[in-house]
C-alpha cells in the first residue's frame, strides 16, 4: 500500500490482498455456500422460471362460446401475436363457468399439464398457450372449426347429407367414416405411447377439421401414468359410463385397455352417426349387462370385419383387448380395400337415438 499526494490510499497492482469474495453489488453474497441473503439496501424476490406457455391476457379478445358442459366452456377468440406467428389468429380458449368447484379447477389444471407435457400429433388438439396468472384460468388451444366430431356425425344423420361412393364426394361416406376412426386410433396410440390414459375417450371429446381431419380432444380426465399405466380413481364424480370398461365401472381401474373399450364404443358411434350407446338403458342397466357380458349390438349397416375390431376391444379381460397400435394396423388393412364397411343405404331409420349430456351420469 502507498498513499498519494492527496493522502488515499492505493494499492499496488501486482499485490493481490484480497483473496475473498469480490463485492459486485450491494447483495450479500456467503462466501461458503453463495446462498443468497438480502442486505438492508435491496430487496430481492426469487421468481419462479418463466412459463414459456404463458400468454398475456390482453392479447385476447373473446368472441362466442362454441362448446358448453356442466362446469366448462369453450370460447372461440382471437389471439395477437402468438404461436410464433404476428397478427391476430383464430384460437379455442377453455375457461370454466364462475360455479365450477375446486375439482373443476383441479381438473383444468391437470389438463393443462398433460397438454403441455404430450409434444404435437395430427390427430390430437394442440396447446398453444395459457393464461394462468389469475383467475379464471384459461387454456388456448388450436380452432377446430367444425367442432365434436359427435354433432358433426349428427348433422350428417339428420341432413341425410352423406353418400356411398370412394370417388371425390362432397357426401360423408363409408370410407370417411372409417377413416374417422383410423385417425382417433393413430391420435390415441400417440397418446398411450406418451404415457397418458385420456379416461373419457367418446366423440363429443373429438373435434374435426373442415379438411375431416379428426383430433383427439378434452384432457379433463387424462392422467399421465408412465411410470404404472394404471390408474386407480380416488373420488366420486361424473362418470362416461356408457364408455366405461368392467374393470373401471366397478374397480376404478383406468388404463390404456379401458381407453381401447371405450374406443369401441367410439367406433360404434361413428358406425351409427352419433347415436347414444346402450340406446333404452338406464346408466344403472349399463353397468349390470356390461358386467354379464352383454355387449353393444351390431349395427345392421355394418358389416361384420368393423364390428369384430368393436367386439375385439370390449374383451372382458383387459389383457385380452389389443393396443392401439394394432387397432391402427386393422384399421388401416380396412381402408386399404375398396369395400364399404359402413353401408349407410342400409341405415336404419329407427332404432338410434340422442340423448343429450350424457358424459355426466351419476348413481
């Protein structure tokens, strides 16, 4: 050290005094384990990562509901700036209804996380953002303009807008049908491959595409089971029952069987353009025949090669049913003959019919 002319001191630059921590700022920083403390001059808040989902909520300007159930909603808005891409875009945005219970808002919160966890598929509806910083949560999603694949089906029954030709028909036909179910297929086998049982597979929880392309839709239910692929259910609430496997009706169990069983019965709706399962049967008679072996009858329009793929996926044994990478190999061994498995000049007049709501039954 050596002082100058004005008296401060120096220090000599080739000396190296001081061999412990640099002070860089005014934040105490420890010197054995640079934990951070707060010195009285500065406040510091430790913020959470940033949420690469996450979307400013005044870059959304909401237009009008699309889809309803008890306690959500789907809004058709517009979005500015997001997705990568500028300027305003068309987006689905899920909210719920200002009576939705805590297990509403635990359910769209766990649907949220299994969306951002799956990555993309053609056939499953994308993520895109979210606005979660306060209330109400809201999850943006791809637009799927033509909406439930089920009302889409319903449509086409009552307009009697379908035709029977493989030839550029503007008509639904046998082959689009069929296709219909090839893609929820692909859509579900992407899923189970990610680890995810979606628990409430039906065609109100699939949406379509003005180009028909199916996406699998609706996560409310789905629970991330990697590492068991079992999923047991610990609380009373709505049930699809109508959809539901023996071993989830009465065990609770859910896995990638029970979603191939309810995929059945999603097959069977495709088959009857939207009509309800188990068609005069209260919920209570569902689970009774289900559990003796009583099985959704073959529809008279189709033919047996699609209506054993049905059968097939309700075998009473879980392990007996196949996966879903094998129901898109049968599917796709379908499509690939000029045969009409779905022969809709033959679809009956009577005997399906629609109830409404029915992804909500309770005993």
């Amino acid at each position: 050290m050596s002082k100058d002319s004005t008296g401060i001191v120096l220090q000599e630059p080739s000396l190296n005094l001081w061999d412990r921590p640099h002070v860089y700022s005014n934040r105490y920083e420890s010197w054995d384990n640079g934990h951070l403390q707060l010195s009285e001059e500065t406040t510091i808040t430790k913020e959470d990562p940033e949420d690469e989902w996450e979307f400013p909520r005044h870059r959304l300007r909401i237009f009008n509901i699309v889809g309803e159930g008890a306690f959500g909603q789907v809004w058709r808005a517009q979005a500015i700036d997001i997705d990568g891409k500028k300027g305003e875009q068309t987006v689905a945005v899920k909210t719920l209804k200002e009576n939705a219970s805590e297990k509403e808002k635990s359910d769209l919160v766990q649907e949220l996380i299994v969306m951002k966890n799956l990555g993309t598929h053609p056939n499953v509806v994308r993520l895109i953002g979210c606005c979660t910083e306060k209330e109400p949560t809201l999850v943006i999603m791809e637009f799927v303009s033509l909406g439930k694949l089920q009302q889409f089906l319903r449509d086409s029954r009552a307009e009697r807008h379908y035709g029977n030709t493989h030839a550029g028909s503007q008509f639904l036909t046998s082959r689009d049908l069929t296709h219909f179910a090839f893609q929820v297929a692909r859509g579900m086998d992407f899923l189970s491959s990610k680890g995810i049982i979606h628990r409430d597979l039906a065609a109100r929880n699939v949406l379509i595409t003005e180009e028909r392309m199916c996406k699998v839709a609706d996560f409310g239910f789905a629970r991330d089971v990697a590492g068991t692929h079992v999923y047991e259910r610990k609380s009373d609430g709505r049930l699809p029952i109508r959809w539901m496997a023996p071993e989830s009706l009465y065990d609770d169990i859910f896995s990638v069987k029970s979603d191939i069983w309810s995929f059945g019965v999603l097959l069977w709706e495709i088959v009857t353009l939207g009509s309800t399962p188990y068609p005069g049967l209260s919920a209570g008679d569902v689970m009774r025949k289900v559990r003796e072996g009583h099985r959704l009858e073959k529809p008279e329009h189709c033919r047996r090669e699609l209506y054993n793929i049905m059968y097939y996926c309700w075998e009473a044994e879980s392990s007996s049913r196949p996966d879903f990478k094998e129901v898109v190999s049968m599917l796709e061994r379908l499509l690939c003959t000029e045969t009409d498995y779905i022969e809709l000049e033959r679809f009956p007049d009577h005997s399906y019919y629609n109830v409404q709501h029915l992804d909500g039954e309770k005993l």
